[in-house]
C-alpha cells in the first residue's frame, strides 16, 4: 500500500477551516493609534498622509472617544506647539500643548483606554533633533536625560499611562524610570522605543509634527544594516526596567521583531511608520492594489513577526472591521 498523499489544502477547502486552522489573529485591544494634537481651534489634515489629521484638543476628544468606542488598547499622543526653542521647553511647561492635551484625553475617556505620550525633544526643539545640542551641533546624550527626566515627570503628571521614549539616548530607561519612582509615580509605564532605525519611512510624520530637523539622526538612531545591535539594545532596555520593547519601523524590520520577540520577557511592539501608511494608501488611490486587504496583511504580518500590538494609523478603521467579521 503506498504512503497516503499528504494534502495541507484540506485545512484551506472552506472559509470556517481556514478561520480554524489560522495560528495568528489580530484583536482591536491589541491596537495603538498615533495621534497628533496641535495648538489652536482647528484640525489640519496631513497632505502626505491622507486620512490622518493634526487634532485641535476639541477634535481629540471626539476622536479618543471613537478610539474607545472601536475597541483598540490604546491612543500615542505627539504634541504640535505653534513656538519652539532650543531645548524644547514647550516639552515641560503644565500648558504645553502635549500636557493640555494629556489632561484633556484623560479627563474624557478615563480607563476605556490607555493614554500613552511620546517622550521626546524633537517636536519641541527649534532644530528639529531628539535633544539638546553641545556646542560643536552633536547632540549631547547627558543633557538630553536631563530634559528627558523633567519631560517624564509633566507628562506623569498630566495623567499618561504609559511613556514612549523614542529618543534613542543612551540610558533614557535608567534615568526615567528612577526619576518617575522617587517622584511617587512607579505606576506609570515605560515604552522603550529600542530598536528605532534611522529609516527613511519617516518622511510624512516630519509633515504631521512639523518638523524643522536639518540633518540627520545617524548619529543616535540604528544603522538600517545592523540587526544584532537592535537585538542588543532591546536586552540593553529590558536590564534597565523597561515595562515594553519596541521596533520602529515595523514591516521592513520585521526580522529584529522576530529575533526581539523571541529574547524578550517582557512585551514586544512594533511601529507601523507614517511612510508603510502612505506606501498603501498611495498605491490602493492608484487602483494597483485592495487597499483593505493590503492594510489587514501588513498588520497581520507584524503580529505574526511577533508583535504583542501594533501601533499604527488604521488602528481605529482596522478594529471597526475586526468587530464587524465577528458580528
């Protein structure tokens, strides 16, 4: 007798095998929106990212409520001030608009979702880098933590759950997490943006903050060729207490997410960038690709990398059509 066929495509016959047999499925809770509040009455779209706006504190409102109402875990905050400076004071005063912003999300949506903060310098410096510069026009590692430190505890006490150090100093968990624990605050979160590669995807976010960078960021953010550093900087933030690790951008990356993954005891997320959003978004405008297809696979394939959730932009679009399969 010979050796029976094996036939795989029996678990892929019907749509209810297939649903079976799927190993990896995205739930909303595991979803993180990127938001952007601006200072001022009015919302601003984002030419380079269509669909997605800069939000007055009215419209951030409504916005965080449609976000709870949808079911995703949680909303990132980047502030958008109208005056910068050199070292980014506008990152700490009370009624910077980053804090206004903060108080106001929490004050409307209470626990129905996590209020989560960027913490970095970029969107508050007149030079555009994640922190202070010497005099010589590098940025000073030390100094930054300093800011880093202060920026910690205004956005703590704005009420944010979760802090996203995405500036990639040297040393920024270390020093955050013990300014927020001897200020009374060791139940706010720490989000390391760990493996941050200086990718060239982040062009459209520099429109939806406004960036005024000149230069580069080689000096801080990962060399796109180097996956053992990424893994070794997720290890660096994980001895140093981070809550969660992170890789940004997600899916041409999506080998450090897995190598992460699989080192990491605690949570592993990855940044789904503004440039992987409008690559889509582009193209399905263009009719060369289902756009909703393509932007459930892009998602699916970052959790199937080993993401714990997913920040992107659709979060809120992708959520509404997950509940909609279950229904």
């Amino acid at each position: 007798m010979s050796n029976p066929v094996i036939r795989p495509r029996r678990l892929r016959t019907t749509p209810a095998l297939r649903r079976l047999a799927s190993e990896i499925r995205v739930h909303p809770a595991e979803l993180v929106l990127p938001m952007f509040v601006r200072e001022g009455d009015a919302t601003m779209p984002i030419q380079s990212m269509p669909g997605v706006v800069q939000h007055s504190i009215d419209s951030a409102r409504r916005a965080v409520v449609a976000a709870a109402e949808a079911g995703i875990g949680g909303v990132m905050l980047f502030g958008v001030p109208e005056v910068r400076d050199a070292t980014g004071t506008g990152a700490t005063d009370p009624n910077g608009i980053l804090n206004l912003a903060t108080r106001a999300l929490v004050d409307e949506i209470g626990d129905a979702l996590v209020v989560q903060t960027d913490l970095c310098l970029d969107e508050f410096t007149d030079h555009g880098h994640c922190g202070v510069l010497a005099s010589d026009g590098r940025v000073d590692n030390d100094a930054t933590l300093l800011r880093y430190r202060d920026m910690a505890l205004a956005q703590a006490n704005a009420g944010s759950a979760l802090l996203g150090l995405s500036g990639m100093m040297d040393g920024q968990v270390a020093a955050v997490r013990e300014t927020l624990d001897g200020a009374g605050y060791e139940d706010t979160a720490v989000l390391a943006y760990s493996a941050k590669y200086a990718s060239a995807y982040y062009g459209p976010f520099r429109e939806a903050v406004a960036s005024t960078l000149t230069g580069n960021r080689r000096t801080y953010q990962l060399d796109p060729a180097n996956r053992r550093e990424g893994v070794r900087e997720a290890q660096i933030d994980i001895d140093e207490v981070a809550d969660i690790v992170m890789v940004k951008p997600a899916g041409s990356y999506l080998d450090v997410l897995a190598e992460v993954a699989g080192m990491s005891p605690v949570p592993v997320w990855a940044y789904q960038v503004s440039g992987e959003y409008s690559m889509i978004e582009a193209a399905a405008a263009q009719g060369w690709i289902d756009r909703r297809r393509a932007v459930e696979e892009s998602v699916l394939s970052i959790r199937r990398a080993g993401a714990d959730a997913v920040l992107t932009y659709w979060a809120v679009e992708l959520a509404t059509w997950l509940k909609e399969e279950r229904a």
